[in-house]
C-alpha cells in the first residue's frame, strides 16, 4: 500500500489581517450572535426597520 504524502502549504498574511480572521472566526462560533443577526436580517427583510435619527431621537 502506498502512502500519499501531504503538501503542506504556507501563506503569510500581515498580523492585522490574522487578528480580523481570529474575530471573523470568533464571531461566527458565537451562537448568541450568530442568532441576533439572523433575526436582524429577518427584520430587515419583513421591513421592521426604522431610520437611525428616528431611533436616536427615541435615546434623548
């Protein structure tokens, strides 16, 4: 039987664009924001959005 050896690959990206991909990864793991944010694309869709100044007059 032969053996299939495996190639391994490097790539070297800047520190910063390591440090997104941690958050991006960090981020997607995250179920309780993995939820809020499909419910928010939801509430875009069905129109249950209203204009940022409306919403921070709402904060005064």
């Amino acid at each position: 039987m032969k053996s299939k050896k495996t190639a391994v690959k490097m790539v070297a990206i800047p520190e910063s664009e390591l440090e997104s991909l941690k958050a991006t990864i960090e981020t997607l793991e995250n179920k309780y924001v993995m939820e809020h944010l499909a419910k928010s694309d939801q509430d875009i869709k069905h129109g249950r959005v209203r204009p940022a100044r409306a919403f921070l007059k709402e904060l005064q």
